[in-house]
C-alpha cells in the first residue's frame, strides 16, 4: 500500500469538541472496516487537526480509495498527497 497525506478543510475544526471528534472517528472507521470487508485495501493511521483543517494519513492500494472512503463517510477531501518518504530529525537514537 502507498501512504497518503488528506487534507480535509472542516471550519473550526480545531474548536470541535472531543466527545464529536470520537463520533466521527467512529463513523469513519466503520466505513474502514466496510472497505475492507470488501476486499479493498485502506487504513488510517492517525490524524492532526490544525486550525480550520484536519489532516489524516492513511495507508491505501489507491487515491481513489481515499476520496470513495471520504465520499462513504461524508467527510471532505480538499487534496491528497503521496507520502514519499519519511524525514526523522531525532538523530540522537
């Protein structure tokens, strides 16, 4: 699977409280497990949410994956970047 970067662009995302971002989290992973269940290879890793926009990184076979999950789950999809590489800076270990 690739690694993508999302970022969805939700107003006032960072102000929404926790007891929601737990919904939609759920709501969002039993759509995951529905993806899954048919086969399609998707997972989310983790997200962040940053003034006005969450930004989730997910493992998936395909963008396309990404924007069906986003369209299933009714979340909004504003770009989706490809995850390269990973750039450690603590070197100290």
């Amino acid at each position: 699977m690739k690694k993508y970067l999302i970022k969805r662009n939700i107003d006032g995302a960072s102000s929404i409280p926790q007891e929601n971002l737990d919904q939609i989290g759920k709501s969002s992973e039993s759509v995951l497990q529905k993806m899954r269940a048919e086969g399609k290879q998707i997972e989310q890793e983790h997200s962040y949410i940053a003034g006005d926009s969450v930004f989730c990184v997910y493992n998936a076979a395909s963008e396309n994956l990404i924007k069906e999950h986003a369209q299933q789950a009714n979340v909004p999809v504003n770009e989706v970047t490809e995850i390269t590489n990973i750039l450690k800076h603590n070197t100290n270990k």
